[in-house]
C-alpha cells in the first residue's frame, strides 16, 4: 500500500513580496500635509475636497489617488504611489472622524 499524496496547498505557496512602504518620517511628514500642520497645503485642500465628496474644475473626483499623488508630489518623494497610498488612506479616515467628531460637538 502506498501512501497518499500530499494534498497540503500550504507549503507550495509562494510568498507575495511585501508591499511597498514609505518610512516613518515620511508618514509623519504626509499626515502634517493631509491635515495642513502648521499651515494649509495642497494636499489638506485635497483631502478635504475628497472628504467632502467634490471634484474639480473639470468635474474628476478627488480621490485617494490623487491625494497620494499630490502628497508625493509635495515631499518630493521618489518611492512609488503604491507605497503612500495605505498611509494615505489612513490619514484621510483619521480626517475624516476628526471632522464628524467636530461637527457632533458643535
């Protein structure tokens, strides 16, 4: 009697790479922009037109996409877009709660 084949799918996964990531200080450095710490940026009025659900001149969306981009764009930064965008989309989800939060209180 032989013995069964291995039919455990487990071990011939391959591993995916990770994903790209931007560094810590870059995080703290896209989160000042997101939330225009100190002053308001391109990026804030993005986040905040996207937030809102708006769309520019020539009616496109502000979407996460675009914030990420012009976050890149502000820091200069030469990591990918897919490397901002999680960090990014967090900070628009902490905007956004900060911003229901304010307006509950008032």
């Amino acid at each position: 009697m032989s013995p069964l084949p291995n039919t455990d799918k487990h071990h011939s996964r391959v591993a995916e790479p990770p994903k790209p990531r931007i560094s810590k200080e870059r995080e703290g450095q896209a989160w000042g922009l997101i939330f225009g710490l100190p002053d308001e940026t391109e990026a804030s009025c993005f986040a905040d037109h996207h937030i809102a659900g708006k769309e520019d001149a020539n009616g496109e969306p502000f979407t996460v996409e675009r914030v990420a981009e012009k976050v890149r764009e502000l820091l200069g930064g030469d990591e990918s877009l897919e490397a901002y965008m999680p960090w990014v989309e967090r900070c628009l989800d902490d905007k956004r709660a900060e911003a229901a939060e304010i307006g509950a209180a008032s």
